[in-house]
C-alpha cells in the first residue's frame, strides 16, 4: 500500500484490554498473524484492569476456560446462584435461584483487574501474536485491500500494515473516528459508584439488584464472603457522595439498598463514573471492524457489557477460522452481530429506563412483572437464558 517499509500482518487489533486480549486468545489456532497494540505503559495496565467488579455469564466462563484463561486467576470466579431483584416503591420482587433451571449457577463474579492480568499472561504465551506495547495509533489509512497504521510508541515512530483492524479501544475510540464511524450517545445522568463491602450476612453466592428512582443498586458475591457493591446516584449528586467517608458512604448504602444482608459493617476504596450509551451506528468499515466498547457501551445494569464485547470477539474468531480473511470478512461480522447486539441493547437500555421512570403505568407493569417471575420461575427462562450468554451463534465454542 505504501512504498516505505512496514511490518505486514493479517489482523492488527488496537486494544489490549479485556475484549481485544479475548480476541487475540481465540485466534491463536486460526494460522494468521496477529498484532496486539496497547498504549498502556505496561502489558499489565491496560486502563480496563481495574477495581470493578465483573458478572460474567456462563456461558462466558465456559469460553475462558476453554481459552486458558480460567486457571490463570489469582483466585476462582466466585457462582451466581441466586438473584434477588426488587424496587423501591413497587410490590412483589423476583428470586431466581439457578437450580431452578437446572444449573448449578447463573455465571460467576470476577475482579475486572484480576480478569486482566490472567488474559496478559495468556496473551504472553501465543505464538500467533505480537503484543507491541506501549505504542499508540497515531494515523491510520483505511482501504478495502488493508490499513496502514502509524504507531508512535517509546522508540519513535513505526508503520504496521494490516488486512483486517479490529478496534477494541474503548468508548473513545480513535480507530472508529478514524474510520469515519458516527455515534449515537444517551446520558442516563448517573454516576456508578463501585466497592467492596462486608455486612452481617455474608455473600454466599447471592446477588442483589435493587432498582429505585435515584437509580440502581446492586450486590455481588465475592470470594471470602464479600460483596461487590454497586450504587447509581443521580449526577448532580456524586461530588457530594464522593466526599463521604467510609462510615458515611456505608450508611448511604444502607439507606438505599435496605436491610436484607443485615448492617453493612465496612466498605473499601469507591470508584466513580458517568453512566453514558456510546453506540457505534455501524459495526464495520473498509477493512475494519469494532468490538467491545468501541462497538458499544451501555448501561452496567443487567451486567451484559463485557459479556457482549466476548461475544464479539467469538463471532470474528469463528469466521475467520471458518472461512479465512477475505474480502467480505468485515461485512459477514457485522452481520453476524446484528441480533444478538439489538436484543441485548435492547435489554439493557430497556430496563435502565423501565426501572428510572416514575410514573403510575410504569409502577403498576414493574410490579407485576416482578410478582409473576417471582411466583412463576419458568416464565423467566427466557431472561434466565439471555443473562446466562445464551444468545446469538451457537456455534462459538466449535472453533475454541
């Protein structure tokens, strides 16, 4: 594509946080050249390895594992066997319970950080990719033939060629500006507070979801009996709740969520951040494709994110392995996400404004909603099944 010399290789993905890592992994026995870039200073620090903690389905457990990744945590994923849903203000509430549908558990709980450091060592042993880190795409040149990418990094400037680019770099993506890919976005107008605390009762594989006007509030099961706790308040409010301390925030929580893990006795260090839709208006241009946040960021409730961005990742691996890299590789992927990425958008956004709006109809509906699943498991094997990963191909785990 260019006279000056370059690295050539088949696929360049940018991006080396959770879904780009996943990527890199379930392509190691597809026979093409793989290049992982990553502007983290470190393989270890992409900025998705953090202190959040991650839902992951299933069936998203089932393809970590089967990619090397499980028995590389620092400590196991800790089981979903149990969700308790309810709002304040509305009757009735749902318990889920996994051995009602003939599962041992809903999926598992792991630290965001803790996933990442297990994908960086896994991603370290491929003999199919190149890690390039700390390098940064500074330019780049879409053509239906392959990209040429400029990498700015610690040594100088360099050129990599690639035939297909996968953009895995996050809600910001420059790769997707670049590619002259719009986006639509939504401002819930909430901020995610996010912690670790322990209370009387301790986690034992339950998890909580807690809806309210402020917004959601939610408690995970962590290892040692801890929760993982989440908490959205209205915008306006998060400096105010930021500058709680320990006892005050623990109260706080209290306050919101109830008494049904009994007194919250110590909650860890809290993080924060804005609750915004980002939504690519199209998953594909000459010679790339997006993925994971890049792709679309939505709303933590319901906890679908990563689980989709993995999802993404699977349907690339299997046709490329399938199928090779071809000239309508890019268009046959974003085909391919079509209904599984608008069903689960479409729950997650759906539910994060069902569960906000106030008005009598919306009480009325939720509630009983809430009543009929609680009373009636097999009407929520449907939701159960969507929550557990079980959407789009099946096919995902033949290439693994």
């Amino acid at each position: 594509m260019a006279s000056e010399a370059s690295e050539n290789v088949d696929i360049a993905i940018v991006g080396g946080g959770l879904v780009g890592s996943s990527l890199a992994c379930a392509l190691e026995r597809s026979g093409l050249s793989v290049a992982l870039i990553e502007a983290a200073e470190t393989p270890q620090a992409p900025p998705g390895f953090d202190q959040r903690k991650l839902a992951l389905a299933q069936r998203s457990i089932s393809v970590l594992e089967r990619l090397g990744v499980l028995p590389l945590l620092q400590a196991p994923p800790t089981p979903i066997r149990s969700i308790h849903v309810s709002r304040a203000g509305d009757f009735g509430r749902t318990l889920l319970k996994a051995s009602d549908f003939g599962h041992s558990a809903f999926g598992a709980v792991v630290l965001a950080q803790d996933l990442g450091l297990a994908l960086a060592k896994r991603v370290s042993g491929l003999q199919q990719t190149r890690r390039i880190c700390p390098a940064r795409v500074s330019a780049c040149r879409f053509a239906a033939e392959g990209a040429r990418l400029t990498l700015a990094g610690g040594d100088g400037e360099k050129h990599l060629t690639a035939r297909l680019v996968v953009a895995a770099d996050g809600t910001d993506s420059f790769i997707r500006s670049a590619a002259g890919i719009a986006t639509r976005t939504h401002d819930y107008r909430q901020t995610l507070f996010v912690c670790s605390l322990r209370a009387e009762q301790a986690s034992n594989g339950n998890a909580y979801e807690r809806f309210s006007d402020q917004g959601p509030v939610a408690l995970l099961p962590m290892a040692d009996g801890v929760f993982g706790a989440i908490c959205g308040v209205a915008g306006e409010r998060a400096p105010e709740i930021a500058a709680m301390d320990d006892a005050a925030y623990a109260a706080y929580f209290q306050s919101r969520f109830g008494w049904r893990v009994g007194k919250i006795q110590a909650t860890g260090k809290r993080t924060h951040y804005a609750l915004k839709q980002v939504l690519a208006e199209r998953l594909h241009a000459a010679s790339v494709v997006l993925m994971g946040n890049a792709a679309q960021t939505i709303h933590p409730i319901g906890a679908q994110g990563f689980n989709l961005g993995l999802r993404d990742a699977l349907s690339l691996a299997r046709l490329l392995i399938a199928d090779g890299l071809q000239a309508g590789t890019a268009e046959a992927y974003a085909a391919s996400r079509l209904d599984d990425r608008s069903r689960t958008l479409a729950f997650s956004d759906g539910l994060a404004r069902m569960t906000a709006n106030t008005g009598l109809p919306a009480h009325l509906l939720r509630s009983l909603a809430l009543a009929t699943l609680g009373s009636a498991p097999k009407a929520a094997a449907g939701l159960v099944s969507g929550a557990m990963g079980y959407r789009g191909s099946s096919r995902f785990e033949e290439v693994l």
